[in-house]
C-alpha cells in the first residue's frame, strides 16, 4: 500500500480553530496508516540476544539471532506489531 502524504494548505490569513483541527486529524490519519501497516505479527523463537556482528567470519544462526533481536527491539519499541 503506497500512503500519499496530504498536502497541506495555503495559510489562511486569520486562525481557524476547525481548519487546524482538520489538519491535525488528516496528520494523525496518516501516521495511523503507517502505523497500521507496520503491524505485521511477528514471533520469535528460540531467539539469542545478539548485538555484536562480525562481518568477516559469521554464521547463518548468529545472523538469525541479530535479526531476532532486531526484530524483538523493535517490537518493545513499539515500531512493530506482534
């Protein structure tokens, strides 16, 4: 799904408390739908903590555990979904 940023409006020459209004809910919107998208449901198993990678002599499972422990950080981060 390709998410189209609004575009803003022209600045009106006086303060309208339901224009601002609608614009911040047409921003909530959009961070709404990134939001959504992202909460994708993953789950880890047998995931090792592993923050250390070295890029000349690794392993499949060592770089199964990096990327669990990405995913898992960015989960408690709340960037993505169970």
């Amino acid at each position: 799904m390709t998410v189209r940023p609004p575009r803003l409006p022209d600045a009106l020459p006086q303060y309208d408390a339901g224009h601002m209004q609608r614009m911040i809910d047409d921003i909530q919107n959009v961070f709404d739908q990134q939001a959504r998208a992202l909460q994708v449901g993953y789950q880890m198993t047998n995931v090792t903590k592993d923050r250390v990678l070295d890029a000349d002599s690794t392993s499949t499972a060592e770089l199964a555990d990096l990327l669990g422990t990405l995913i898992e950080d960015l989960i408690d981060a709340g960037v993505l979904g169970r």
